[in-house]
C-alpha cells in the first residue's frame, strides 16, 4: 500500500514583492511569514496556526483566497516527507 | 598499496591509537591507512579557514572535542527556528546523529579530548532540521543556509532505505541545489557531500534516492576495513567515491565524538563515509580554496583508488578510469586530492546536452530484455551545448509496470560502458513504476559522448502476476552533462590525438589541412595503439576503441573537422548518408530524414513541422487545400470540393466556386427555388407548394424539412440576432443566465431579471457584503470571480460598486 501524503500546516509562497510585501500578505489571510526559504528569492514560509498540524486531507478555505491574490505567483501546502538518518 | 606511512603525530587525544583508518600507530596491530590523511597534514593541510556544516538532527556545540572548531554562523535551528542548533536530548539520545557526524570531520586535535577530526582545524557548524516533519522548505532552508560562507554541506539523511521507495527532492529543494552550486561560495558553487544510502540488507538501490542519485551532490558509500562491501552498502552508479566505515561484527568501526560530551567506537553506516568525505575536501579546499564544486567531483574521480576493495564489478571505462557500482572510483586519497588541488586548474565551463526524447512506446516482455537505441551528436551543432568529455550522464524516463521492484534497467556507452541503473529490488511491490525519474551515472566520466547510447531493461517476475499486465517504457532521454574541451588539458583532445579520421583533401581549407598534416607527422611518432578497434571502423584501423579513433569507417563518418568525427552504421536524425563519400550529410534546415540536402528532398520532419508529401518540404503551416493531420504531423489534401479544411479532408470551412459550404461539408449551390437532392446528389426544382410566405421559408430540402423554423423580422425579448456558420440568415440565440434583454452574450446585457442588477453589461446578484476590503475586492476583480457563476454571492456587486 502506498503510504498516505500527510499535509501540515506550512505553506511556501512566491510573492512578489519583497519581504515586507510577504508579511503584510501572511498578516491579511491569518498566517504567520517564517520568512524566506533560504536562499530562493520571493518564496516564503507561511504558517498557518488555525490549521490541522497533520492531515491527510488538504487544506482549503482561506488558502484559495490567497493563491488567487495577485501579489501570489504561486502557492504550495507542505507534505510531510519520510526522512531516515543513516 | 598505501604510501610510505608518514610518522604518526604525537597527539594526546585518548581514542587516538584506535583511529585504525587513519595511521597505524601500533605497528603490531593491522592498520588500513590508504586514504593518505596522515600525508596531507604533514603537508600542512588540516582543513583551515574551511567551513562545513553537518545538515541533520543539531549539533552538540559544547562538546569539548567540537567547542573549538564550533562556528555559531554555519550553524541553524530549521525545526525552532532560532539559531542553536543543540540536540533535543531524551533517555534514548535518539538525536546524537549529527554529533557522531561533526566529529569525524572536525574534533579538536591534541586537547586530550576523544578523537582527532580529519579536518582538524576547520570550521564546523550544524543544522539541527530531522527533528520534526521534514518538508520541502525545511529541506530547502537547510541546503540554502548561508551559501556564501558555508563550503561543504554534509547530510547523511535521505528517503527511507527500505528496498521500495522512491524519492527525491522536492522542487524548492531542487532549486536550492541549483542555487547553491550557481551561487554559493561566491560563484564557486557549493559542496554537498551524500550518504549513499544503508539500504544493503533490504536490497534498496540508491538509484531510487534523488538526493545521492543527483549531479549537484558527491554520493560516497563505504567499504569494510578488509575492503569487503558492508551488509548495508547499496549499489549504484551513481556513487562516486568511498571511504573505510564499519562492517562485520568481527571488523572494527568508526570512532567519534557522541552525544553528551562522550566519545564512541561504535559508529556504523553509511553516514560514517559521506562526513569523512567531507573533512578531506576541506583538506583539498585549503590547498586550493578557489575549486568549483565541479572541480572537486572531478579530483575525486582523478584521485580515488580501487586500492584492495573487493567488487566483482571493477571495470575500467572508455576513458580509462576503473569504476564499480559498489565503490564509485574506489577509496578516497586525501594525499593525491591535496596535491592536485594545489596544481589544479578549473575545468572548462559544464555543457548540458539535451539529447532527443523517445516518445515511441516500447513493451517489457517478461524474461526478455528491451533495448532501446539511440545515435547522438552530443549537441555537436550547438556550441553552448556542445559535451565533447563527459561527466555526469542522466536518463530520464517514464516506465509504467505492475511490479516496479521486478525491474533492471542498464545503459550501454557508445564506448561500451555499461552501467546499472536500477537492480532488482525484491521488497517493492508498487505498481506506479517510474515518472519522469532520472538515473544518473558517472560511470562514462571522461568519455566521449557522442555515438551510440542503449538502453536495456529487464523484466524478471519474482512472483507470479498477470500476464495480461504488462511493463511498458513510455518515453525516454538522455541528457549530458561534461564539457565541450577536454577538462585537464589547455589543448582540446582533437588537436592533440595521435592520428585523425581521415578527412577528404578538398574539404579543408590549405592552411587547416597544413596544419593538421603537422599534427599527424609530429604524432606519428607517439606509442601505437594495438587494441581492439570500434566495430565501425574500416581497414586503416584506428587510434583507440571509440568510435571517434577511427581512420575510416565502414559505414559513414558523422561530424566535422572542427568538432570531431565519429564512425557509425547509419546517418542520426537531421542527416542523410551521402554514399559516394561514405559520410553523413545535414539535411535541410527543418527536416529530420531527407534523400539530399535540398529543401525538396525531405521525407520527415523536426518537431512542431509539418511535412508536405506531394512537395517534399516541411512546412510550419499547411496550404490552402491541405489539412494539418496532428499524429503523423502531415499535411493531407482536403476534399476535392473543399479549398480550406481542418482535422479531417471532409471538414471544410470555405468551399471551391460553385460549391456553398452547409455545415462542415461543401454542397453544390442550388439556383433560386431549388434544392439539392440527397441521391443522387444534385440541384431539384422545389415543390410547387412552398412559397414567399413566412411559413414558407423553411430550407427547401425534402429530408430537412425544419417545421420549428420561423423566418421573423427581429428577435423577440430575451433573445438576440447572431451568426450562424453555414446559414445565409442570422439566428436568434437566447440572451445569458439571469439577463431578460441583451444584445449579445457575455457582458452585453441590457435588463436583468428579478433580483439581479445590471453592472457592466453583466447581472450580479442583488446581495451585498460588508466585509468587501480593498485586498479582497482586488482579489475577486483580478481572478474575474464576478464572470463566474459559482462566485456571484463573492460580494460582487460590493466590489463593482467600490470601483
């Protein structure tokens, strides 16, 4: 059996805009900017404290509002991956 | 054979005696000290102004043996999100991972403290990131952490080993690879040092991880102390070099710093090479700190050995580097690594070729083998493209096949390289085969790429499955990576080989064929070759195996002076066999098979053209008469009664003179107060009984008599006159939802039903929202929400009204 994908409660984010731009845009559809993604330009890490931490089902609601704004190129809920130490 | 052992450094730390791979201190005991560590520190080398970080669950930055070399800006906390990268400590010190890991590359010497790091005096920092749900963003934050001060990141992690996944990074994590060895070390690009995987006893292959199994990362495994493969070592071909590890019970292991300021002899897996790997680059780094991350890839295949290891695999590849599936190019030697990085020169720039994708589905029979061919140019015609040498290889394919795990896939250098790309792994089940998954191998490093490529794939059932269900390759290509002169020579290889493909006289200009006549006498003079020839190369012989060592062929030479000439059985895509000269001739710009080089001589045509047969030519759109046929990319004629047509001959949209277009077909046009008959099929006279009435009007065929029709001055309420292809009348057409007087469809409303409001041209519902802010409305006017009806309760009109 393939095992399920696991959603948390993360996000990344390509806004256009600026680190300033991020936040105002986390502030106004209820998430938090962890700031950027290291050392990609214009993606950033939202998190979103009203959300199931874990969930095999997909997160809906106020995440459409802000994949549609326009300062939004792109929008991606985070799954958890399996990871080993070797 | 290791070199003479330079005299062990008299250092105090206590489980120094015990570091076997690294000295021999006791000269009664057996010591395995090939990998030279010792020789580079007496060249000085001990990992200096080097920085490494150890990506994996923190770091024990106050361990004494680390508290020297600990630096706070390579190190990160990606699960708290703070910048201390401590262990969260528990009663089974479940998080001593990373510890264990920064120890073997950087403890402290001589502070009578445990162990002594291979990079001893270097920078160590670590990011604490397996700790919690590993995503996306957290792998991709932990890769891209201060690029241009981090040189060597060393992550000894990866998808789980169990013999059935497979899985890769992510697209950020992807783009924080790529960022990191375009952009990090400022330009130099940044160093990932991989575990290769610890899968061995469940037959996982590390090919299925993207993460070792990726150009931008060094994949090391690990070889017992008496060179035997450890139980957990998996194989593949993308592995690139190894170090000593653990093994058997009855073999010693690794010795390192552990969790809670205490040492450990009992390290194992896979994760003991891939940090060691990383404290001899920081040896090469300081001896040259301005090598690109290429440039370390390229001294690991120079300078590592097969040294004692035992492989049934070794083989040595067209390029003359011994190479095995378990060990990459063998033991690492941090003497050899140091030396020549003292004197290295950066390699030319890294051409990506694209090779063409086979899009031509194949069956996987079970119990047989399908190969699929290919003859490329390596991108001969492209000079940015151009990959003369290789370096890394990749095939990229979609296999679909009810056992995943039943598989083995190989691919066959031109040169003969043969390297494994997946083996049979007996615990995976999955159905889903493989999606665009990317093999690598480094297995034909050094060689030519252009020739002849096979790809071979195994079906071996392992249990019984039906026999309905079979495995198909779907697509395939390959993609090269390498570079368009030779990488450790000023001079190309071309100009400096023994002897060329013969070239004919009267194509060279007389300077060139002077100067290339000079380079024949002076290298006349060279050693012979007496091998075995390329099995395409004619009676002259030839100066190697390759393909391209030919001094004539059997068949057709393929390529020019300039960017070298290879032997091959038939011309590739975009030639065509010139018989008389024995060589391959490009065919017009555009075709992808031709009989000549003329523009009318094609017979198929490159992607995205459309090849007209009665012509010859390939053409980017069909003429008039003809239709654009999309699977064979053809253009066909069109019905004799049509002169334009789409998708089939008999769809017309206009029609030849005499002929009126009714519907997607051309009809004979009928004269007044005739009607065209359906058999046969030709104009009648219309019964006397219809006449200039209203009700009369109806299409005057006996077969569509269309009682419903009215023929009516305007169109009533509701309703709206619009075209109507293939009628000589307009039609009235119904106006849009909620709309009950309009011009037209869509935004051309001009009254709008009970309980809709007009606004701009549009009907929106009559309710209004109080919470409309300006980013919302923004939001609902950027994605045309009020255009769709599932969205109209969207404070529609609210925003409208707002501007």
């Amino acid at each position: 059996e393939p095992s399920r994908t696991v959603y948390t409660n993360h996000w990344a984010v390509r806004v256009r805009g600026g680190p300033a731009e991020a936040a105002r845009l986390a502030a106004a559809y209820g998430y938090i900017s962890l700031g950027q993604i290291g050392s990609l330009e214009n993606y950033y890490h939202f998190h979103h404290s009203r959300t199931f931490k874990r969930s095999t089902l997909s997160s809906r609601g106020p995440h459409n509002f802000l994949r549609m704004d326009p300062k939004v190129d792109w929008l991606q809920q985070q799954e958890v991956k399996r990871r080993v130490k070797r | 054979q290791a070199r003479g052992e330079p005299h062990a450094q008299p250092f105090n730390d206590p489980v120094w005696p015990n570091m076997w791979y690294l000295h021999c201190g006791d000269k009664s005991s057996r010591c395995r000290s090939e990998m030279n560590i010792l020789a580079a520190w007496q060249r000085g080398y001990t990992g200096k102004n080097v920085v490494i970080t150890i990506l994996d669950d923190g770091i024990e930055r106050n361990h004494p043996d680390l508290l020297q070399n600990y630096d706070p800006l390579a190190s990160y906390d990606v699960n708290g999100n703070d910048h201390d990268p401590t262990p969260r400590y528990d009663a089974s010190n479940e998080n001593k991972h990373g510890t264990r890991c920064a120890g073997e590359v950087a403890a402290a010497a001589n502070n009578s403290y445990c162990i002594v790091g291979i990079a001893y005096n270097a920078r160590i920092g670590g990011i604490r990131m397996l700790d919690g749900d590993v995503t996306d963003v957290v792998e991709a934050k932990s890769l891209g952490i201060r690029p241009d001060y981090i040189d060597i990141y060393s992550a000894s992690w990866g998808p789980d080993d169990d013999g059935k996944t497979v899985d890769g990074p992510g697209l950020l994590a992807k783009q924080a690879f790529e960022h990191g060895i375009k952009k990090g070390r400022r330009g130099l690009g940044s160093i990932f040092v991989w575990a290769s995987g610890n899968g061995g006893r469940e037959g996982d292959y590390c090919s299925c991880d993207g993460y070792t199994n990726s150009i931008y990362t060094i994949s090391i495994s690990s070889t017992t102390e008496n060179g035997y493969k450890p139980w957990y070592l998996e194989e593949c071909a993308s592995t690139l070099a190894t170090t000593y590890s653990s093994g058997a019970f009855y073999e010693r292991k690794i010795v390192t710093t552990d969790l809670r300021h205490r040492c450990t002899d009992g390290h194992t897996g896979t994760s003991v090479s891939a940090p060691m790997v990383a404290g001899i680059i920081a040896l090469a780094l300081e001896a040259n700190p301005l090598l690109t991350w290429r440039d370390v890839q390229h001294l690991l295949v120079k300078t590592s050995r097969p040294v004692h290891l035992r492989a049934a695999d070794w083989k040595t590849n067209g390029a003359g580097h011994k190479v095995s599936h378990l060990y990459g190019f063998g033991l690492v030697d941090a003497d050899a690594i140091v030396v020549e990085a003292k004197k290295w020169k950066t390699v030319p720039p890294q051409h990506v070729c694209v090779g063409s994708l086979d899009r031509v589905p194949k069956y996987i029979r079970p119990d047989h083998v399908l190969r699929a061919s290919t003859l490329s140019n390596a991108c001969a015609e492209h000079r940015d493209q151009h990959v003369l040498y290789l370096e890394h290889v990749v095939v990229r394919l979609s296999i679909s096949h009810p056992r995943r795990g039943d598989l083995q896939i190989s691919l066959v250098s031109p040169a003969g390289t043969r390297s494994q790309l997946l083996a049979r792994r007996v615990f995976d089940h999955s159905s889903e085969g493989f999606k665009g998954w990317e093999f690598m191998t480094v297995h034909c490093w050094g060689e030519r790429a252009a020739g002849e490529w096979t790809l071979e794939i195994h079906d071996t059932p392992t249990q019984v499955r039906n026999p309905a269900v079979q495995g198909k390759l779907k697509e395939w290509s390959l993609l090269f990576y390498g570079t368009a002169e030779h990488p450790y020579t000023a001079l190309g290889a071309p100009q400096s080989r023994g002897r060329m493909l013969e070239v004919p006289a009267s194509e060279m200009e007389p300077s060139r064929a002077a100067f290339l006549q000079s380079q024949v006498e002076v290298a006349e003079e060279e050693e012979e070759y007496t091998g075995p020839c390329h099995p395409e190369c004619g009676d002259q012989g030839c100066d190697g195996p390759n393909a391209d060592q030919c001094l004539n062929c059997i068949h057709y030479s393929l390529g020019s002076v300039k960017t070298g000439r290879m032997c091959v059985s038939s011309c590739p895509a975009g030639f065509f066999g010139d018989e008389g000269a024995r060589r391959c001739r490009r065919c017009y710009k555009g075709c992808e098979r031709c009989v000549g080089r003329g523009p009318t001589q094609c017979t198929a045509c490159k992607r995205s053209l459309y090849h007209h047969p009665e012509m010859s030519t390939c053409v980017v759109l069909c003429p008039a008469g003809f239709y654009a046929e999309e699977r064979h990319k053809r253009c066909l004629k069109c019905h004799q009664s049509c002169k334009k047509c789409v998708g089939e001959a008999d769809k017309c949209t206009a029609c030849k003179d005499g002929f009126s277009l009714a519907g997607e077909s051309c009809v004979p046009e009928c004269q007044p107060a005739m009607y065209l008959s359906r058999e046969p099929r030709r104009c009648e006279t219309c019964p006397a009984s219809t006449g200039p009435g209203e009700e009369d009007c109806a299409p005057c065929t006996p077969e569509t008599p269309a009682p419903h029709w009215r023929c009516v001055p305007a169109c009533r309420e509701g309703f709206y006159p619009a075209e109507s292809p293939g009628l000589p009348n307009k039609v009235c057409k119904r106006c849009d939802d909620h709309c009950s007087a309009c011009e037209g469809s869509s935004g051309n409303c001009l009254k709008c039903k009970e309980g809709f409001s007009l606004l701009g041209g549009s009907c929106v519902t009559n309710e209004t929202c109080t919470n409309a802010d300006k980013t919302f409305c923004e939001m609902v006017k950027s994605n045309k929400l009020c255009e769709k009806k599932l969205f109209v309760q969207f404070c529609c009109q609210t925003c409208l009204m707002a501007g």
